[in-house]
C-alpha cells in the first residue's frame, strides 16, 4: 500500500535491525531486516511495545513482554437486554485486578461483558506470563477464572447463561512493561537516528496517541517549551531509565 511518499509494507515481519555507516548522500545508517528484504533508513521508530527487545537487544530486561488474556461474555438471562453497563468497571483486589467494558447500545453483539486481567490467578502469580511472546493460545487456569468472574460478580442478577453458552471468545495480547511502569518516548541515547514510542504497561490505548504526537515533534525539531507543556517529562527515554532491568524470565 503507498501515495503520496507513503508506503506501507503490511504482514511483513521485521527479523532484525542493523546500524550501518551512512552511506553516500542519503545518510541511511539503519537498516531494517524483513521477511521480504532490506529497508533501508535514515531514521527507524520502534513502536514495537513488549516486542522491542527482540528488534534491539538494548531494551532486553528493560521493555518486557507479558501476556494477557481477555474474554467477551454473553450476558445472562437475567441482564438488561441490549446491555446495561454506562462505563467501565475495574475490580482492584491485593495482589491484581480484573477490568470490565460492557459492549454499547445498537454495536454487534451488544450487552456482551469483556473482561480481562485475572493474571495472578495462574500459578505463581502469573509469573510464566512474563516474557512470554507466544498469544496464539490461552493460559487455561487464566481461562478458568475469568469465565467464572460475571456470574460472581453480578451475583443474581446475572440470572441463567445465554443458551449458547457464556463464552462468545477468549484471546490474548502481548503487552510492554518497563521496571519503572512508564512508556519509552523519544530517541534512544547514543543511537543516532533511532527513536522510540513503546512499553505502554497495558494502556496503549490511552497513551500512545499522544506519546507518537509527541514523538513526531522531537523528530522534527519542535522539542520546545510547548511540548513540555503538556508531554510528561517522565516517558522520555534517557540513559539512566535505561540502565533499570527487570531480573529474571525476560523473553
């Protein structure tokens, strides 16, 4: 897919990135290694999250993947037809929490329950997920117990399971966390030409849109008291966020 100087490569896996002298009068000093060939650049963005280490061995132990695992349920007998949930909902206990967003009026499969999280719910706490890149399969005791979380949650008022079953689909995604809970924005220290916007700690939704707005500005010059005005200061990348390292299962 390209226009206008826009050129999109889709399913095309990036297996390696390389730091080369520039070249002549292009200036490409990276070259980004694909399933399908060389691109080659004078500047890369990795907004590559809990995958980033994998592209440049930098971030192993500092950007980390973990899995989590979603459900979407249909509702009870007893629930409002048509969904009765008028925001999110959050279930925060000692060691985790659950999340839940009921699917809105007149959308597919509307009244539906997605619910997330229950990570410390399989074996020690969860702990295999971390640095696990594999979300073509589910944990099952995750599965167990989210599929069990409406109907305790909701107590009688959930009523009898939807004759097709309670659970329409259950999936996983493969998340970035970093060992100060913060997202890396901005170009990586002593790497000329190298940026990055990732390690959202399950939030991406929220904070990436603003943090590729922000990236984007760095990358043209715009770094100025404006940004600060509103950019946190706290989620650019410097060399002292990057010498903290999660210890143990990183990949």
């Amino acid at each position: 897919m390209s226009g206008g100087g826009f050129n999109l490569q889709t399913h095309t896996a990036v297996t390696g990135l390389k730091r080369k002298k520039p070249s002549g009068e292009s200036g490409f000093c990276w070259e980004v290694q694909t399933q399908r060939g060389v691109v080659k650049a004078r500047r890369v963005v990795l907004a590559t999250n809990g995958y980033t280490a994998a592209v440049w061995p930098r971030f192993q132990g500092v950007v980390v993947p973990l899995r989590g695992q979603v459900t979407a349920q249909r509702p009870g007998k007893a629930m409002p037809a048509g969904g009765c949930l008028p925001t999110t909902y959050s279930f925060i206990y000692e060691r985790g929490y659950e999340y839940m967003v009921a699917r809105p009026q007149g959308s597919r499969f509307a009244g539906d329950i997605v619910m997330g999280g229950g990570l410390v719910r399989a074996p020690d706490d969860g702990l295999m997920e971390f640095g696990t890149t594999d979300d073509s399969v589910v944990n099952e005791d995750i599965s167990e117990y989210l599929r069990e979380t409406t109907g305790r949650y909701f107590g009688p008022d959930w009523g009898e399971d939807h004759p097709e079953g309670r659970v329409r689909s259950e999936w996983t995604g493969i998340m970035g966390f970093s060992p100060d809970g913060l997202p890396f924005v901005g170009e990586v220290p002593g790497e000329n030409g190298l940026w990055a916007s990732c390690s959202f700690q399950g939030h991406g939704m929220v904070l990436c849109w603003m943090c590729a707005k922000a990236l984007v500005d760095m990358m043209e010059g715009r770094d100025d008291e404006e940004l600060g005005e509103w950019f946190p200061d706290v989620f650019r990348i410097t060399e002292e966020r990057l010498a903290k390292r999660f210890q143990g299962r990183l990949y």
